[in-house]
C-alpha cells in the first residue's frame, strides 16, 4: 500500500472497536472458563473440567491473539 508502514491493513474504525471489545470478552470469558474448569475437576467430573480448562484456554489464547492482530492494524482515514 502507497504511503503506510509495511505490514499494516487500514480497516475501519468500527472493525478496530469490534476487535477491542471482542479480545477482552475472549480473555476474560476464557480465564473464567479455566477457572470454573478447576473447579469443576476439584469436585468430582475431572473430563468436564479438563475439557472446560482446555476451551477456555484456547479462547484467552485468542484474545491475545487478537490484540497482536489489532497491533498490526491502522484505521482508515475517513
């Protein structure tokens, strides 16, 4: 692209807002997934809070994801 910095898209702001909001509903629903999956494990159903831990894991590790990916973007001037 003419005139930005190599490896950054322009997208949206609406697209930027989007992504904020979602990374942090992605962190913060999975650390509470991998919590109540302790829990669960504690109390008797060890495959269910395994599975839950192993879920929300992967979604915090979206999250994180998320803010490299947003990291890489800049917003369209309007």
């Amino acid at each position: 692209m003419a005139g930005s910095e190599a490896g950054m898209k322009a997208v949206s702001p609406k697209t930027i807002v989007w992504i904020e909001r979602f990374v942090w509903i992605l962190i913060y629903g999975g650390l509470l997934t991998v919590i109540v999956g302790l829990f669960i494990t504690r109390q008797d159903a060890p495959v269910l809070g395994s599975v839950l831990m192993v879920k929300g894991g992967i979604a915090a590790g979206a999250g994180v994801f998320l803010i490299w990916l947003r990291s890489r973007l800049k917003p369209k001037d309007s």
